[in-house]
C-alpha cells in the first residue's frame, strides 16, 4: 500500500515562519543573549518590532537571573517581561537610584548591591501570552497555561491556569486537576517531531485520553 511521503514538521530555526508575515519570528533563532532561553517554535508576533525581542520586550535584564521560554509559546504584540534589574531601594526615604547617573554619586554603587533577587523567570511549554502582558522579576508560569491581554503577572501561574487582570488573578483552570496530572505526564512538548506531526489534530483538537493514546511508545488498541 502507498501511504504518500512522510508529514514533514515545521522547521524550528527559520526566523520567519509564516511567508509574507516578518511580523511573526521564531524566537530560537532570533535570541543571542546568553541570559535568555527559548525552546523551539514559540514564537512572537508583532507588526513594528518583531526582532527587537531582546531589547525592547525583555526590560532591565542587567543579569544574573535568566528568563526562560519553553517549548510551542504563543506571545501576543507588546508582551513585556520586567527582570530583577528594575529593583529599587525602598528601606530608606529616597527609591531614587542617584549612583546610577555617574559623577561622585557613583561612589555609592554599594547601595545598590545586594537588593532582593527573586531569580529566574520561566515560562513553561505551551504557554500563551496575550496582547501587552508584563510578567513580573521572578514569576515562574507553568505547562499549558494562558495569560490574558493586558494581565499583569506578579505571582506564579499554575500548570494549565488561565489569568487575567492587574494583578492577574486565576480566573479557572483548563482541566479538572486529574487531567492536569495526566496532560503533564504526556508532555507532548517533548515527542520527537515526526511522532508530533503524525498526532496533530489529537494535540490540537483531541481529548486526553485520545492524546494519551497517541503517546510514543503506547501500545496500539488491540
């Protein structure tokens, strides 16, 4: 019998994706900063600015902590994540960071070491970030879950949690708890690419059970 050529994935390094469309970018290929990690095929869509990622969507990353994208990220136009480097003093009377401007005042770096540090940003695979969303230093997002336009995320976001709001709160989770649990032992975003291409329809339409089924390695249905 002649099943036709192999589903052929979608490539994870080309920058453009979509022809005709430079506002969508892959962000793999497009990330050069050492503090920043972005799984393959999550992307970013915006109609001005889609490469200037790095400066103009990830503010005040002055390091150490990273940010980190997971795998198969949907970010809507204007999605901002704020790092740790946009802290200030608040325990004296002045937020004001005077050392910063130079001159004698930058004899006084040392007030500005040591301020809190919340670590890391991690977004987690299949995560989607709705229109001018800002993640806040240190919020960790989990597998599955959806961030409403304009939410302002100031606290962690549990696995397949849909927030909204400033702050963004959850408004309710896409599965019931047990299905959670068997959503993140699947972990779709980790089949190998040709075993995803064949299973498409069931990622994007199926239950989980059909999804469970799909799964490498499942024994077929006798």
């Amino acid at each position: 019998m002649n099943l036709g050529p192999a589903p052929v994935p979608a490539d994870p390094n080309v920058l453009h994706p979509m022809p005709g469309q430079p506002r969508v970018v892959q962000l793999k290929p497009l990330i050069t900063s050492a503090l920043i990690e972005a799984g393959e095929y999550s992307y970013y869509d915006d109609p001005e600015h889609a490469t200037e990622f790095e400066t103009r969507n990830v503010l005040y990353h002055y390091g150490p902590e990273r940010l980190v994208i997971g795998r198969f990220c949907a970010l809507g136009t204007g999605v901002r994540f704020i790092m740790n480097g946009a802290n200030h003093r608040m325990d004296g009377p002045s937020t004001f960071p005077f050392p910063t401007l130079g001159g004698s005042w930058a004899d006084h770096f040392d007030l500005l070491t040591g301020l809190p540090n919340r670590g890391d940003t991690v977004i987690g695979n299949d995560v989607w970030i709705g229109y001018e969303a800002v993640v806040m230093p240190g919020v960790r997002i989990g597998h599955g879950a959806i961030i409403g336009s304009r939410s302002v995320v100031v606290s962690d976001v549990p696995d397949y949690g849909v927030v909204g709001g400033n702050p963004a709160r959850l408004i309710r989770t896409r599965y019931p708890e047990a299905d959670i649990a068997r959503l993140l032992a699947v972990a779709w975003w980790d089949w190998p690419a040709d075993h995803l291409t064949r299973h498409i329809r069931t990622v994007m339409s199926g239950t989980v059970a059909e999804l469970e089924a799909a799964a490498p390695g499942t024994p077929p249905r006798s």
